[in-house]
C-alpha cells in the first residue's frame, strides 16, 4: 500500500486523513462510494484520480483492519 499519498497535518482539515496536494478527505471519498458515487463521478466531482481514489479505500481498510469492530444498530 501506498500510505505515503495519504497525510495528516493538524493545520489541513482538522488533521484528518488527506490525499497528499489535495484537500480532499478519506472521509469524503468513502462516503461518496457510500452514497452511490462512481470513480468516474468522484474523479470529476473532487479533481482525483482513480489511482487516489483507491488509496484512499486503502487507508480505510488499513485503519479498519486495525480497530476492534461492535455490532452498531441499523442506520435507517
């Protein structure tokens, strides 16, 4: 994996998680697959590409694959 296109700086966005010469959030990207979004549709929409697009699935996965996951209650 590719972490080092994905930073934290206190002073970008409240030190969340960025594609590197972006202002754009891991955050945002997951939630823009998360709301039907196509690669195609995020890459006009934020100014990424596909290839950043994936590290930011990446980063998620990694940090994910890192946390001890409960059982949440649906989200309606």
């Amino acid at each position: 994996m590719n972490m080092s296109r994905i930073v934290i700086n206190d002073k970008n966005r409240f030190g969340k998680p960025v594609i590197d010469g972006t202002r754009i959030t891991v955050e945002e990207v997951i939630g823009a697959i998360a709301g039907g979004m196509t690669f195609d549709e995020i890459e006009a929409e934020y100014g990424i590409s596909k290839e950043e697009i994936k590290f930011a699935l990446e980063y998620a996965v990694e940090i994910l694959s890192e946390e001890k996951i409960g059982i949440l209650k649906s989200i309606k």
